[in-house]
C-alpha cells in the first residue's frame, strides 16, 4: 500500500501528465519516511526524501516582489562544490527529490556544470528553479544530458520594459533566447526533459499578465504549466499589493485565468488553492500538519544542514560530519520534538513562507521578522 502525506499531494500536481520515478532504493526509502511522516517519528528510519542544496547565496536581479531586496546577505562568497556532492552521497543515495536552489540564482554558481554532471548519478527527480538569464548553451547542455527532470524559471512580465522593471534588471529578449536554445537541445537530443514549469508571482500589479503568461507557456513549451504564487509583503508599504487583501478583486480574475487554463489543457499549481482546514490561522495548528523536519534535508552553500527550509537553527555541517549522522543527531531531534510538544521551535513559531500557514499571516510575520533562513538579516 502507497501511503501519501500531504506534501505528496502537492508534489503530485507535476506529475499529472506524466509520472517520474526515482530508483527502487529511493522510491522505497520514500514510502517508508512518508509513514514515519505520519506517526512524527523523533528518531528517523528512514533517510530524507528531498534533499535541498543551495548552491551559492548570490542573485544576478533584484525582482521588487523578492525579499532579498530588504535583507542584507552574508558569507556572499560561499559555494557548495562538486566534493560536497561527494559528502552528500549517503543521503543523496537514497533521495527521491533533489533541489538545487533555495532563495538563490543556481545558474550563478561557477561549479554549476561539474555539479549537474555528478547529480545526475543518483537517478533521483531533479529540479532547480532560475530566473533564466544565464541559461547559456553549455548549461543548457548539461542539463538535458544529465537528464534534469525539472526546470522552473521565473517570470511575471512579458516586454522587455516591464521585464526590466519588475525583475530589477535582465533582459526579457535574453531570457527567450535561452529557452528556445534549451528547447532546441532537447528537440535535438530528443529528449522531453527537462520539463519547463513558469513560475509567476501573483501582486497587483502583476494580475493583468496572466492571460499573456498562458500565451507564454503554450508557445514555449512549458509542459509543466504554471506556477502561481501570492505575494508577501516585506516591508509595511506594501501591503496593498498582496492580493489576499484584495481577494474579492483577485477571485474572479482567478477563476476566469483557471476555466482558460482547462480549456488550454495547460497545468497550474495554485499555491494559495490547498484543501479545507490546511490553512489555520493559528501556529500551533500550521505546525500540527508541517513534515519538513521528518522528510528534508536542507544544505547552505557554506555546508550547513538546517532542519527546515525558512529554518535558522544549524543542526551541523557536511564537511565535518556524516550526513546520516546529522540527519538524526540531537539538534534535529530536538526540532522534530518541538513540532509536538511544547514549547514549540521558535522557527516554526515565526514561520511565514510555508504552505500550511494560512495567506493571512504570511505578510504580517515577515514584515517583522529581522532574520530569516540562516543569514538573512534585516537591512537597517
């Protein structure tokens, strides 16, 4: 029997028209953790399904709608490099997911190339998400030979003038260019991955795009759809451009983008539209339904492991200590312990990025928060 969390539902809205799998010892590994998701083991049988790798900490724009304009960032210069993927392999063996990004440009990192072409050896599902405008031929090339599955790129304007304004820079003649390469590559090597999915972050001033993002991804070849997901303020001014405070405006348009996207047959991952009763506006409820300590393993460029996406707690580092051995050691432990009892992590507390915290709270918590991740730190 096939158990499925809630994450797995998720995760299944890009698998609609085609389903991936990873290996056996991957795929097995993951119906295990998702049982011990479940019960909330403290000490974990399994090893992680997802493994996150944030491959630098630098980004070539400055989008308006992206946090990193209010933070300042440190240990700039620090890289994951291809002898860490060496160090991850005990975890990385048995990974269903591998992302290599958090809240960077992956395609930044000068190790970029040597890292696909290792990655590529543990046949898991593979994703990155970029903002495409350093999608040049030879990283193209690397990532249809070294069968990527997934490829996110962002982007809510479609001219250059709105490109350069709401993305803070780059080039939307740029950002077209590269994808026709990578579609000619794939075309050439007759390959279907990676798969393109469009990510567009929903404001009020970028609503009116998304008729013109549904042309986009039917004429590029975004098999993957749309990804939409709402805004959430970072600084007080900018409140008015959240559209869940503007939502008996937004509705409508949403629904009618919806019915054009069905009769389009084109896919879309909502990230506001999640089941009844996932979204409590109290903490304690949000972290009663959060897996991420029991079935992630999240990696900065410096080497540090986090419990948690958004976490600032170090739970240890992988150029000192066995993955496996931090997976399971006494900090993530304790995380997984202070999901479900009291006092809760105070991560979790002042969560503000996760899909079981309900749109109310998002821009309220993050409009306060003075660090997020683990070194992000609020500009003064």
């Amino acid at each position: 029997m096939s158990y499925k969390n809630k994450i797995d539902i998720i995760t299944e809205k890009s698998f609609q028209k085609k389903p991936f799998y990873a290996c056996d010892i991957a795929e097995n590994n993951a119906e295990k953790n998702s049982k011990e998701c479940i019960s909330r083991e403290v000490i974990m049988s399994s090893n992680p399904v997802r493994v996150r790798i944030d491959l630098t900490n630098k980004c070539n724009l400055n989008c308006i709608f992206c946090y990193r304009r209010h933070f300042e960032i440190k240990n700039m210069k620090a890289l994951i490099t291809p002898d860490d993927i060496e160090l991850l392999s005990p975890v990385l063996n048995t990974a269903k997911y591998i992302s290599l990004f958090r809240n960077s440009e992956p395609l930044i990192s000068p190790h970029i190339i040597p890292i696909l072409d290792k990655i590529s050896a543990f046949n898991s599902i593979v994703s990155l998400s970029t903002n495409g405008q350093l999608l040049n031929n030879d990283v193209s090339w690397a990532l249809v030979r070294n069968n990527i599955t997934f490829i996110t790129i962002s982007c809510c304007a479609f001219d250059d003038d709105h490109y350069r304004k709401l993305h803070g820079g780059g080039s939307y003649k740029t950002l077209l260019e590269n994808i026709n390469l990578l579609n000619l590559i794939k075309k050439e090597y007759n390959k279907e991955i990676p798969r393109l999915r469009l990510s567009f972050m929903l404001r009020m001033d970028t609503i009116d795009y998304l008729d013109d993002a549904l042309e986009f991804v039917k004429k590029y070849n975004f098999s993957e759809g749309i990804q939409v997901l709402l805004f959430y303020r970072a600084q007080e001014d900018d409140k008015h451009l959240e559209p869940i405070f503007n939502w008996d405006y937004c509705k409508p348009i949403l629904d009618d983008f919806k019915e054009k996207a069905r009769k389009k047959n084109i896919m879309l991952d909502l990230s506001y539209e999640v089941p009844d009763n996932w979204r409590p506006l109290d903490t304690e409820g949000a972290v009663s339904l959060c897996y991420e300590p029991f079935e992630t393993f999240t990696v900065t460029p410096n080497g540090d492991v986090v419990p948690c996406t958004v976490s600032g707690t170090l739970a240890g580092n992988i150029r000192f200590e066995d993955p496996l051995s931090i997976w399971n050691n006494y900090k993530y432990q304790e995380f997984r312990r202070r999901m479900k009892d009291k006092p809760l992590n105070k991560d979790c507390m002042g969560c503000w990025h996760c899909r079981y915290v309900s749109p109310l709270t998002h821009g309220n918590k993050l409009v306060k928060a003075e660090t997020i991740f683990d070194n992000f730190y609020r500009k003064q």
